[in-house]
C-alpha cells in the first residue's frame, strides 16, 4: 500500500463548478435527448479526467493527469507529515481564525495518519481569504478501497 497527496488552491467559483468535479453517469443520455443535454454530457466526459479541479469523490484523484500528482509515499506517516507541512504553509491564510488553531491542525494530522494506515483515503478542505479555496487530499493505492477498479498512478 502506498499514498498518493494532491493540492488544488484557486478561486471558490471555480471550485464550486460541481458539474466538472462529478465523472459523468457511466450511461450516455438516450438518443432523442436534448441536443443542449448531449454536448453537456460530452464536454463532461472529456474534462473530467482531465481538469484540475478536486473531484467530488476523492478516489478520483487517480484518474487525474500525474502532474497534478504532488507526492508519492509508503507510509502513511510520510503522507500524513506532508499533509502537516502543507497546513503550516496554507494556515496563515486560512478565513477561519478557529481553522489557524495549531492543536486542531495537529489532530487532523494525526487523524490522517489513522485513516491512511486503515488503507481510507483523507480530503481537507478550506477557505482562504476571500474567495479562494485549498483542498488537499491524499488517496491510498494498491487498490484504492473506495473504488477497486481505478488503476493507481505509477510512482
């Protein structure tokens, strides 16, 4: 088992276009649907895997171009430690003054570890100052337990 983290920061309207987080239904609309309906499906199914932004489902995260791949580990203690070291980095910004708290970041740290070495994956989530938004994520391999069949980034 191994670890995969990924980071996103960027504007929370961008973040909030939930139609390019979600992979399309695996079932095309039938034929004699809107034709509107049908180039949505399509641009979906072509952006999905490819652009930058958090899927809703964390597990998708493997689907994603490896350049958005920020690191790779074989522990979960590693993983959880880069997970720490980006909420040091990020916390200064954070729109939450109660989120900036160090004992809470280091139990989400610890929580992480936890999580990670039970094979789960961990996703965070916060708002900066107005209007961006950070995501981390960090999605166990070999295979991810959430969905078996994502083939995992080789690392």
């Amino acid at each position: 088992m191994h670890h995969h983290g990924y980071l996103w920061t960027g504007l929370k309207a961008r973040f909030d276009q939930e139609a390019l987080r979600r992979p399309p239904h695996p079932e095309p609309p039938p034929a004699g649907s809107r034709p509107e309906l049908i180039q949505r499906y399509r641009e979906v199914a072509a952006e999905f895997p490819t652009v930058d932004l958090p899927p809703l489902e964390t597990t998708y995260w493997l689907i994603k171009p490896r350049s958005l791949l920020r690191g790779t580990w074989g522990e979960a203690k590693e993983a959880s430690s880069w997970l720490g070291e980006r909420l040091a980095e990020y916390a200064p910004r954070f729109a939450s003054e109660r989120e900036r708290d160090t004992t809470r970041l280091v139990r989400l740290v610890n929580s992480a570890a936890e999580q990670l070495r039970s094979g789960a994956d961990v996703s965070y989530g916060f708002y900066l100052e107005h209007p961006s938004y950070l995501s981390l994520a960090v999605v166990t391999c070999s295979p991810n337990r959430s969905n078996t069949e994502l083939a995992c980034p080789a690392a």
